[in-house]
C-alpha cells in the first residue's frame, strides 16, 4: 500500500493585515491593497521554505490536506479595524493561496470554523470549501494512511508554555474515554486547530498509542490577542507521515 503524508495547517484568516497574504491583492472596487512588510516576510517563508517543506515531505506518498476552518478573519471581529477588503475578497483569495496545495493533494478535508470569524454555520468557510472542491465539515473522523483520525477545529489550551502539553493530553483523555463510553474505535491521531499553537504529543496507554496535535495558525497575534497576558501564538504548518505517524513542522520565525 502506498504510504500517505497528512498536512495539517488552518486558521488562515485570510483578510486580516498580519496574516498570510500575497504581495497585492485587488479588492472589489479594483483597488489594490498591497502586503506590509510582516506579509510579505510570511509570504517568502510560504512560498520559499514551506512549500518545498511540505512537497519533499509528501514526494511518492498520497497527500491528504488537513484545512482546519476559520479561512477568513472577517471583517467584523472583535470590532477590528485589522482587516482589508470584503469577506468575499477574502474568501476567494483563500482559495487561490492554497491553490498550489489542493492541485496537489489526493484529498482535501475542509472544517468548520467558529461564528465569530466566518459567520452563522460557519457560512464562508462552506463557501471556501465549494470554491477549493468540496465541503467543509464540522468533524472528520476516518482512515488516513491506515491510521484512524479525529480531527475538529474547536480546542481549548493553555497558553502558558510550562503548560501546554497538559491539553493536548487532555485532549486525548477525552477523546479515549469517549470513544470506549460509546464503544466506538479509539483514534490513532487526534488533531485540534483554533488556538493558534503548536504542539504535539504521544501518549501510550496499555497497548495503546494515541498522537495528539495542536495545528499552528497563519495569522500573527493581532489587538485581541495582545489583550491576554499569555500571548504566545505559532505560525506554520505540520506534516504527519502514515502509517508511521512521524510529525514534521515548518514554523514561521
């Protein structure tokens, strides 16, 4: 059986001013915004650095893309004045930014994201999705590279760093229990999206063998972030190779 590469990025925000963006955008009144210096170092690193990261990763396996939901910051977050262009600007300009990884990939799996950025029933992520081919999902759970994964937007975290690996073990707690309660299979790989931090950790118990993942974002620490007193926030992107369940990362410095 061929050996499968799931790439796992999301919360790109796409919209906001220090988030993921290319050089210059045309807005719908043909206006042109163009990046700011932050953009357009992150946009050197995405094309530069992650995307030959993540094509080496991948060469001669099956790619699967893990888009985690919240494709567009939205213009009224937070009351923000951090955003350019409308959401529908947004919306296509997400589609086209990831262009390039969903030409490649043998499957794309598009969340669900949260009210405060993309609306009612998460309506411009759907929307992204239909753009990008497919349709975004609240949970996926099923059979990547012949490992079982669950994988949702919504987590919560510590932000403290001498704390983090404690949620994603958390996580995995749950996930566990949860699944045993209901006699359901136990998933192999669990991966969470929204709070904007990496980590990773693997967890045995008894004959079991549980990764648990926190997916970085493509957006830095914006005015509401800067409010909280732990702001620690992690920009890129994670590669776990199947079956052996290797977990790679290009991060965003």
């Amino acid at each position: 059986m061929k050996k499968s590469a799931l790439l796992s990025l999301g919360d790109a925000h796409t919209g906001s001013k220090i988030a993921l963006c290319p050089p210059e955008v045309e807005l719908d009144d043909e206006d042109i915004y163009k990046a700011n210096p932050l953009q357009r170092k992150m946009w050197r690193w995405w094309t530069g650095t992650c995307a030959p990261w993540w094509r080496g990763l991948a060469k001669g396996r099956s790619l699967v893309v893990d888009d985690g939901g919240d494709g567009i910051d939205g213009t009224n977050h937070h009351g923000s004045l951090q955003t350019f262009g409308d959401n529908t600007t947004a919306e296509s300009l997400h589609a086209e930014m990831m262009a390039p990884i969903v030409n490649a990939a043998d499957r794309l799996i598009f969340l669900r994201g949260t009210r405060a950025h993309v609306g009612s029933s998460s309506e411009s992520d759907r929307r992204i999705a239909s753009l990008m081919g497919t349709r975004a999902v609240w949970q996926y759970k099923g059979d990547i590279g012949g490992r079982y994964f669950d994988i949702r937007h919504a987590a919560n975290t510590s932000r403290q760093a001498w704390n983090r690996g404690r949620s994603i073990m958390g996580i995995l707690h749950h996930v566990k229990s949860e699944a045993q309660d209901k006699d359901e299979r136990v998933p192999d790989v669990v991966i969470r999206h929204h709070v904007h931090l990496f980590d990773a950790v693997r967890w045995w118990h008894n004959d079991k063998s549980m990764l648990g993942i926190l997916a970085p974002s493509l957006k830095a620490c914006d005015e509401y972030g800067a409010s909280m007193a732990w702001d620690a926030y992690d920009i890129g992107a994670v590669m776990v190779l199947l079956p052996e369940m290797e977990v790679h990362t290009c991060l965003f410095r």
